[in-house]
C-alpha cells in the first residue's frame, strides 16, 4: 500500500475500512499501522464527509406502502405464498420460478423480516431474492 | 433479506422525493412481477437488475423533471419524523439531500450505490456497468463535490 493509493481509497470509499475494496483493506490497516500520524491526516478529511453523509436517513416504508405492493400482487402468487416457502426451503427454487409464485416472491421482499420470524434464524425469513447475492469480492 | 427499504432509500436518494420514490418503489415490484417468472435463479445478477430497473425509474422521473423545466428541488425531501427534539438533524437531512442533488447523475448514482447501499466497488461498477476505475472516478468527484457544496454551504 503507498501512501498515494492510501489516499486514493479514503478519496474513494471514505474513512471506514468496511467501505474499502476487500482486496485492499488488510494493506490499508498495515499502512495506518505503520503510519499513523500520515494516515489519520488523511483520514480527517473523509471522516468530516462521511459524517455529514451519515445525516442523510430514511424513513422506512409505511405500512401503507407494503400494503399498496402487496394488493397489486397477482392473486395467485399472494394465494402461493406458503407454496413458495415450501418450494424454498426445499431447494427447488433453484429450478427457476414458476409464474403463479412471482407474486409470492414479491411478497417475501416487501414484507417485515418480523412477521415471519427472525432474520438471523433462517426459516421464513428467507426470500428468494437471497438467492441472488452477489458473488464474493475478489 | 428486505429489499423494500433498500429500494426506496434508493430511489428517495436519487429524486430527494418521498413521493415519486415511493412511486418507484412500487414500479419496480411490478417490474419484478413481469419479469419473476422468466427469471432462472443463478443464471442471472437478481440484485444487479433489481438495482438497475430501479434506478432507470428514477432516471425517467428527472428526466420528466428536466422536460418540464422543473429545476427546482421539492421542498420536502422526505416527510420524516421531525419532534422538536430532531429539528437540527432534519435540517442536517435536508442539506445533504440538497448536496446530493446537486450532483451530476451518475456521481450521485454511485454514491447512493456504494456509500448508502453498501456496495463493494465491483457491485456497484456492475450495477453501473462502468469499470471499478470509472466507479473510483465518479466516486471522488462525487465527494469532491459534496465537500466542496456544504462547505459552501455552511
């Protein structure tokens, strides 16, 4: 890592290691290891941005908007819901979607993570579009 | 995992519009509703196409907004809760959505995509489809710029 790629990124991504590419990131901490004091002049600057970045929140979805989704959803996919999660947790999503689920997939994306239980335990929690992550950074 | 929320933040960010990027959130899941049952699961980047059908909404919508001549920015960004307690970060919000704004369209894009979405460089340089060195380029004259609006700005 040299000094001007170090600069480089916090120009980039901002003064959070999490936000660095992940090939890069364990050459930046040595780099602000071994050059603190150069490192956190740096690091000022883009931590000031990222700060005021921060501010910007918003407020979640209303229930009204779920709501407003969920009715648009083709009759068939609300009704297939349960089938989806079936078919999920199954391991037949893998064979592609079939038209009635669509709308059960939607479903699984606008609804809260609560009512179906938590989001760190697996089961219902799970949406399909899980199955669309993108690869690991190289 | 919720892609509502991720969706509309999205959007919201993009348009400084609470209204219009609820209005994207929902074409976009109809989108996804036409399109959900062609797709073939890990044959394709779902969340890269979710991404991009989202932020071609929204590029459709300032592009409407340029048409009309509607340069100026809506006066409420996003009708969030404000108590009395809360005026100073409401005031902070609006700032930087009008920083954010003022942004060229692609700087903006991948700030929203790679600050608030989260994404790693080579996500967001897919989303865009612009390279991780074109991404790299957008993003530090988006964040010369911002510095350089709230300074002003302050």
């Amino acid at each position: 890592m040299t000094p001007q790629r170090f600069r480089e990124l916090t120009e980039f991504y901002g003064a959070e290691p999490q936000r660095w590419p992940v090939a890069e990131r364990e050459g930046a901490l040595a780099y602000m290891r071994d050059h603190a004091a150069d490192a956190e002049t740096v690091l000022t600057e883009a931590l000031a941005l990222d700060d005021m970045l921060s501010g910007y929140t918003i407020t979640p979805p209303s229930a009204e908007l779920r709501e407003l989704i969920v009715a648009s959803a083709p009759k068939a996919g609300r009704s297939n819901w349960a089938t989806w999660l079936r078919w999920e947790s199954a391991g037949l999503a893998g064979l592609g979607l079939a038209g009635a689920l669509a709308g059960a997939l939607v479903i699984s994306a606008v609804m809260p993570v609560d009512r179906y239980g938590d989001e760190d335990d697996g089961g219902y929690a799970v949406t399909a579009f899980d199955e669309f992550s993108f690869p690991s950074e190289q | 995992m919720r892609k509502l929320p991720r969706l509309l933040a999205l959007a919201t960010r993009m348009l400084a519009d609470r209204i219009e990027a609820e209005d994207v959130a929902q074409e976009t899941f109809l989108r996804i509703w036409r399109e959900a049952p062609h797709w073939q699961f890990g044959q394709a980047r779902f969340d890269a196409w979710l991404y991009r059908v989202a932020l071609n909404l929204c590029y459709d919508r300032l592009r409407q907004r340029r048409e009309k001549h509607m340069a100026e920015p809506p006066d409420q960004v996003d009708p969030g809760p404000a108590p009395d307690h809360a005026l100073d970060q409401e005031a902070d919000r609006q700032r930087i959505a009008a920083a954010l704004g003022s942004l060229p369209e692609r700087q903006r894009e991948a700030v929203v995509l790679q600050y608030y979405q989260e994404l790693s460089n080579i996500e967001a340089a897919e989303v865009m489809s612009v390279s991780v060195e074109a991404l790299e380029s957008l993003l530090a004259r988006a964040r010369r710029n911002l510095r350089a609006y709230l300074k002003g700005d302050a």
